[in-house]
C-alpha cells in the first residue's frame, strides 16, 4: 500500500520535472535561432566593408537580445 503511495507521488513530480525541462530547452533553442537569424540579418544588411562598425552595433543588439531572451528563459 505504501508503494503505491509513492509511486502516485512520483510520477507526478517527475512528468512535471520532465515537461519542465523540456520547455526550459525549447526557451533556450528559440533564443538561439531568433539569434542567429538576426546575425544572418545584420550581415545582410551592413555587407559593404565601409559599413562595419554598424555591422558590429547590430551583431552587439542580436547579441544583448540573445542575453536578454536567456535571462526570460531562466527566470
């Protein structure tokens, strides 16, 4: 009887632990192709040699955003 108990506790927590985890990767994958498609945008965009320090600043936002979309992840 007790083993039944806990297996009725455990499934529980571990499917919610599991599904969590999943969510968390799929948060973390999102950022990482938002990221990336914005890097591809920005060489796109600044492809002229007399353009890359505005190259840079646009890789830089790409960048803070990708940070910014971690942090939304992870809190």
């Amino acid at each position: 009887m007790q083993q039944m108990t806990i297996k009725r506790l455990v499934l529980p927590v571990a499917l919610f632990t599991m599904s969590t985890a999943m969510i968390w990767a799929g948060c973390i994958s999102d950022c990482k192709h938002e990221y990336e498609a914005e890097v591809e945008s920005c060489k796109s965009q600044y492809d002229d040699p007399e353009d890359a320090d505005d190259l840079q600043q646009c890789i830089q936002n790409a960048e803070d955003e990708y940070q910014s979309c971690i942090d939304e992840c992870t809190s």
